[in-house]
C-alpha cells in the first residue's frame, strides 16, 4: 500500500491542528488507545493541557510538518512531575480522544518549582523524514 502524499498529509495535517489542539504531557508513550494514565496529573500539580491554537506553523507542503512557531511553558510544578518523554494531541483540555502522539526531542525532568518548556522549533509534528 501507498503512503500519503505530501498535500494529503497537509490537508490531514492541518485538520488534526483543528480538532486536536490540546497538547498533553506523558511520563511514557500513551500508545494509540490514547491512554492518559500516564499524563501528568492536574489535580494539586499546577498542571493543565496547553492551548496550541496559533501555536504551530500550518502543515508545510514540502515537509508534510508543522512546527512549533511559539514558546510554550507549563508551571512551574507544584509536585514533581516527573521525566516527560512524550506528548500528545487531544480534541479537549479535559478528558476527550486523543489524536496522534509523539517523543518529545528532548526529554524533561521536571521537578517541583521548574516549568516545562518548548522553545519554537523544538517540536513539530507530521509525515516522518
């Protein structure tokens, strides 16, 4: 079987950035149930999914990617948090479906008293290289 063309993974791509702007932190993979045992927890952590709306590029046509195009920061944790090493795209801020999920570039410990963050361009999403 084929794989998606580019302009298919834009069309898709740009769709998912619609209904999935809701970015989730996992200590490990929430594999493709979307399971979100493994999310940081919110209740007593200063922890909440992050709002991507404006957030990241629209899909790149030659890529098939979109890319962080603003800093994001969650926190600083009221309790450790943990060794984040995955995020996750879901359709609300609480509970909900996931979309697609993904490692982290760079995993990070995140203690009590540290805030996560992303950079711009240090997170993207889409067709793999």
């Amino acid at each position: 079987m084929s794989g998606l063309s580019l302009y298919a993974h834009k069309i898709v791509g740009d769709q998912i950035l619609i209904l999935g702007r809701w970015m989730a932190l996992h200590i490990a993979d929430p594999t493709d149930v979307g399971s979100d045992s493994n999310e940081v927890p919110t209740i007593g952590t200063n922890y909440s999914r992050v709002d991507l709306q404006g957030k990241m590029s629209p899909f790149d046509l030659a890529t098939g990617r979109s890319t962080l195009i603003a800093d994001v920061n969650v926190g600083p944790a009221f309790i450790d948090w943990g060794l984040l090493t995955w995020a996750s795209f879901w359709d609300a801020q609480d509970g909900g479906h996931m979309i697609m999920s993904g490692p982290l570039q760079t995993a990070q410990d995140t203690p009590a008293g540290k805030q996560f963050q992303l950079l711009a361009g240090q997170f993207s999403i889409g067709k793999t290289p």
